[in-house]
C-alpha cells in the first residue's frame, strides 16, 4: 500500500485505504476515511471526517470532501460522507457531512461528474449520472434524482429537489422544487418546457416522449392547476414508467413530503 501513496500525503495510520488506490502529492486523509479500490486522489485534496469512497474515483487537486457542515446547528456529533463509485470530482469541489437533522448522511451516488468548483452542502442526495458544472452550488437537503445537470454557476436553494433527467440551465437561481424531465433556468428559475435532447440522448422511446410533451401541455400550457392537470394525466394519458414518475413526484409535493412548491 505505501509504494502507492505519495511519501509528501499525510494519511491517518487509521484510515483505511485499498491497496489499489492512489494518493497523491501533499494530500490530507484522516482517520476515520475509507477509500476503495482503484480510486485515485489527486495532489493537494483533504479527505476527513466520517468520509467513505467506493471504488474507481477520480478526485482532483485541492478537493475537500468530508468537513464539518456549515450549519450552526452543528455541535460536533458524529455524522458522514457516502460516495459511491466512478465518479469524477474535479479541482476544488467541497463536499460537506450531514447533520443530525438532515439523516446525519452526506450522499453521492455512482457515475456522477462534479465539476471545479462545485459545492454540495450538509444531507444532499445527488444520485447517479448527474453532471454538475463549474461552480454549481447545492445548499443542505438539496435532492437530485438521477441524470439531472446543473449547468454552471446555478445555485440551488435548501430543501429543493430536482427531478430526473432535468437539465438547469446556467446562472439560475433554483428555490422550488423542478419536475421530472424539464428544462428551467432564469433568476428565479422557471419551467420552460420539456427536455427532448436529453430524454432522446438517453435512448427514451419516442411514444414515451410523446405522453411527456401532452403532460408537460397540460400542466404548463392549458390554464389548469395542478392537481386538474394531473386528474387529466391520468384519465388521457398512457402510463409510461416516465409519466408516472412525473405524477408521483407532483403528488409528493402537494402531500407535503417535499422541501418545496412545485415549479410551475
């Protein structure tokens, strides 16, 4: 393990690190870090806290993944980081622990490209394949389900959840909860229709896509509220695996189980 860390890293003799990673130049690795195989820290990047890395991730200089929450709840009590595997987090990106009142969990998924400068905030859920890009900024209990980006400079306020394969689009200021497959962006930032270059690149049937835009019509683009819209989603529409999630994700919000209103 030693020949594949370098002899400047200062790493914790209780971290527990794979024999098949590697630790570069002038990196800090605490005590309580656990880092899987085949993944790499680039020269500079502090890793601590309760902090665990799965396998081949690339992690670049001068990252900082696993301090304290910037919350001033936060009273020292035990909380973490969970990353999962083969996920790219560039130069400089921050990463924060949870707290207890967030779940006491920080958590990324699979797959994921975080971008320079990016900050993911205490108890955030980004899940897989999302793409966040430079300078994006997730505050605490921020949720972003699978294949959404995070075009740069967006910042997403607390509590706000993002459905799946929604594309925010740069210098947005997100405060309310986003629908499935949309496309918003603006200060504040608005729904402006459908994701149809994204739903197409991730191989999204064309019927599919079709219920999607006549869902999207009827919530944005006929004059009804949402739950008139949703009745009318479920009694005109086909089911698609797309369209029930989007109905469920709506149906989430208006029950209270969300940060947020729903953007509309």
């Amino acid at each position: 393990m030693t020949e594949r860390i370098h002899p400047t890293a200062a790493v914790h003799p209780g971290a527990q690190i794979s024999d098949s990673a590697l630790v570069g130049a002038y990196v800090i690795i605490g005590e309580n870090v656990k880092i899987g195989p085949g993944t790499e820290i680039g020269a500079h990047a502090v890793i601590e806290g309760y902090t665990e890395i799965g396998s081949e991730n690339r992690v670049f200089t001068g990252a900082v993944i696993g301090s304290i929450p910037q919350d001033l709840k936060y009273m020292g009590e035990r909380t973490e980081v969970i990353i999962g595997d083969r996920n790219t987090i560039r130069e400089f990106v921050t990463i924060n622990s949870g707290t207890v009142g967030g779940g006491g969990k920080t958590v990324i998924g699979s797959d994921n490209l975080i971008m320079a400068y990016s900050h993911i905030a205490h108890d955030c859920r980004v899940s897989n394949h999302v793409v966040m890009a430079n300078g994006a900024t997730l505050g605490g209990h921020v949720v972003l389900e699978d294949r959404v980006i995070v075009s740069g400079l967006t910042a997403l306020h607390h509590f706000v959840r993002v459905g799946r394969l929604t594309m925010l689009g740069g210098c947005s200021k997100v405060v309310i909860d986003v629908p499935p497959y949309a496309l918003c962006e603006g200060n504040p930032a608005k729904v402006y229709g459908l994701n149809v270059v994204g739903l197409r690149r991730n191989l999204i049937p064309l019927e599919n896509r079709n219920c999607l835009k006549k869902a999207f019509k009827l919530l944005y683009g006929s004059g009804l509220n949402c739950s008139q819209a949703i009745d009318r989603i479920r009694g005109e529409i086909t089911q698609t695996a797309e369209i029930k999630h989007l109905v469920e994700f709506i149906e989430k919000i208006s029950e209270g189980k969300s940060g947020r209103a729903f953007q509309k």
